[in-house]
C-alpha cells in the first residue's frame, strides 16, 4: 500500500491535472454542474455494482471516476469564488468532528446504534427541522423506504422485536390479499405499497439491504434468463416458439449453474 505522503501526491496531481484539463480541453472547459450531475449519478449506480459484484479492481476504477467528478465540481466551485477543494474536505472534516463525540468529546457510547441515535440528534441541534430533511427526494422509492425508517429509528421511533415486524407485515398482506379480492385499484396499490414498506422494515430488522438483495435477485433472474436464451438458440427455436415446459428444462440447467 501506499504511504500517506504518496496518496497525498497522487490526489496533487489530479488537482494539477484537473486545473490544465479545464484551461485546455474544449469538452472539460464547457462542463457545469448541471452537465456534470447525470454523469455523476451513473458513475454512482456502476461503483454500486462492482460492490455487488465484488470486483475490487473494478471498485477501484470506479472511485477514481467518482473522485473525479468530486475534483471537477469543486474546481468550478473554485472560478466563482464560492467554494474549492480545501472548502469541501474542511466543512466534511468539521462535520465528523462535531457528530462524533464519542471520539472527539467527552460523550460515551455503548454500541454502533447509539452511535446513530446520537447522529440524528446532532444534526437536529445543527438547525434540521426534520430527521427525515437528510432523505433525498430523488431517491428510488425502495432505497428511500429504507433511509425513512433507518432515520426515524435513530430518535427511538421504531418496533423492539423483528417478530413485531413480521406480524405487521402478515398484518399488510392481509389486508392487500382483500383489496385484490375486492378488485379496487387504488386501493390495491396504496395495500402493496404498504406491504413493501414493512418488507423494507423486516429487512432492516434482519441486518438485511433490502436495495441489495433486491438486485443480487435481479442479476441472478437475468443472468438465468440469458441462459435460457441461448440453450433455445442451439435448438434453433426461439422462446415464443417454446412452451413453458421446454423453458422449464433450461430454467432449472441455469439453477444448477
């Protein structure tokens, strides 16, 4: 591994490097923040799935482009005079120094969770009119159920047992089962909402990322999927040509992959 005054050498030379890129080269010159934002939030989603894949090379390039876009937004920062790099990496540093009493205060903790019920009360001191203002709005909605309740947890707001739990979750299957029966739509919707929402909430209970484990399940589908797709190429059939019996014998091949 590298020294500290190597990584600090090498984060120098993107800075320098990212200075002569926006001085010189007609793409980097015309980027904003705005322009930036998608690209950031697509490099965000593929470090996200080398974790999961648990490509540690990939993981590695992957944060080298995300620290990319953190150097380029705090370089344009920096040409109007309203924050640069030094500003960032401060005010985060401040921050966790003021949320971590336990380690640069007097304040004693027992485990990782009051470690967070402490972090949600700091940052209500700090003026947060609402443990849930630190939720994002463009969240995708089973990430943010899952940041919902992890923060609403953190002031005491939560159940003691997973039992608990799972009783509402049968609870809210219960009552979706009853909606379908009765063919209400709305309804419906608003009971499989709900029954999502407590799935999330076992989830969390159980050390469980539901995020994760949603799209572990969805490679897993699609890599069997693909699978099928090609063992009815060799056949010379294509899948609308085939009943689900046939699938079904390439389906369970894939299982056993």
């Amino acid at each position: 591994m590298n020294s500290r005054k190597e990584q600090l050498e090498a984060f120098e030379r993107l800075l320098s490097i990212m200075d002569e890129l926006r001085e010189q080269c007609p793409w980097d010159k015309k980027q904003t923040m705005q322009t930036l934002r998608h690209l950031t939030i697509e490099e965000t989603y593929e470090l996200g799935d080398a974790i999961l894949e648990n490509d540690l090379n990939e993981v590695k390039k992957e944060l080298g482009d995300l620290l990319l876009h953190i150097v380029f937004y705090a370089k344009i920062g920096s040409e109007t005079n309203d924050f640069d790099m030094a500003d960032v990496a401060n005010d985060i540093c401040e921050k966790l120094i003021n949320r971590h009493p336990h380690i640069y205060g007097d304040i004693e903790v027992a485990d990782a969770e009051e470690v967070k019920q402490n972090w949600e009360q700091i940052k209500l001191k700090e003026g947060k009119k609402s443990v849930l203002e630190g939720v994002p709005a463009g969240l995708p909605a089973l990430v943010k159920a899952n940041r919902i309740q992890d923060k609403v947890a953190g002031v005491g707001f939560d159940w003691e047992e997973p039992e608990q739990v799972f009783e509402k979750l049968q609870e809210e299957l219960k009552e979706f089962t009853e909606e379908v029966k009765a063919g209400n739509k709305e309804k419906m919707e608003a009971e499989f909402g709900d029954v999502l929402f407590s799935m999330v909430n076992y989830a969390r209970f159980l050390d469980i990322n539901p995020e994760n484990a949603l799209e572990r399940t969805n490679k897993k589908f699609s890599k069997r999927f693909q699978y099928l797709e090609s063992k009815a190429k060799e056949t010379g059939k294509s899948l609308h040509e085939m009943n689900l019996q046939e699938m079904d014998v390439f389906w369970e091949e894939a299982k056993g992959q």
